[in-house]
C-alpha cells in the first residue's frame, strides 16, 4: 500500500471550503486515507438508524458526522494568533528604538 501524505490531520482545526456545508468550521475528528474523507466536528450531521439492542431497546435515530473530502477543506487561518506575533515584535522593535535614541 501505498503511504498518503495529507495537508490536514486529526485535531487540525479546518474550514470547508466548497460544497454545501461551505464556510463551516471544525476539529478533525478522524481522517480515512485510503478513501480521502475526513470526519469533522459539527459538520455534515446525519441521521443513522440503529438496530433494536440492550442499549436501545426501542431503537433509535442517532445523529453523527459523515465524512467529507479531503480536497474540500483547508487549515482555518489564525488570525489572533499572527496578529499577536506581528504586535510583539512591532513593540519590542518600538521600544529599542526609544532606548537607542535615549
């Protein structure tokens, strides 16, 4: 078999990028290589039917996620986390500045 190399991974925080759940955003829960699907958080909810069972004596309708293709979704961008990058080294360089001229 062959090793696949992704863009994503589980516990990425993703935005989907086309498709009908556009511009939803989630944790990846699971990734399924082979296939190219990736399940995340909150996105694409199905509706499963279960069989009778000791846990559902009556059966049941559980809703989870199903699964998405790789190629349909992207890393969310971190806007808070390179606006405080940028900041930092903006004011440390500020302040050198005034020491220098000091």
């Amino acid at each position: 078999m062959a090793n696949f190399r992704f863009h994503v991974k589980k516990g990425d925080e993703v935005t989907v990028i086309t498709g009908n759940h556009k511009g939803s955003t989630g944790k990846i829960l699971q990734v399924f290589p082979v296939k190219q699907r990736v399940l995340i958080e909150g996105v694409r909810m199905i509706k499963k039917h279960t069989r009778k069972s000791q846990d559902n004596p009556q059966g049941a309708i559980i809703e989870r996620e199903g699964p998405i293709h790789i190629s349909n979704v992207k890393l969310a961008e971190q806007k808070e986390a390179k606006a405080d990058a940028k900041g930092k080294t903006a004011k440390a360089t500020k302040s050198k500045k005034k020491e220098k001229a000091s």
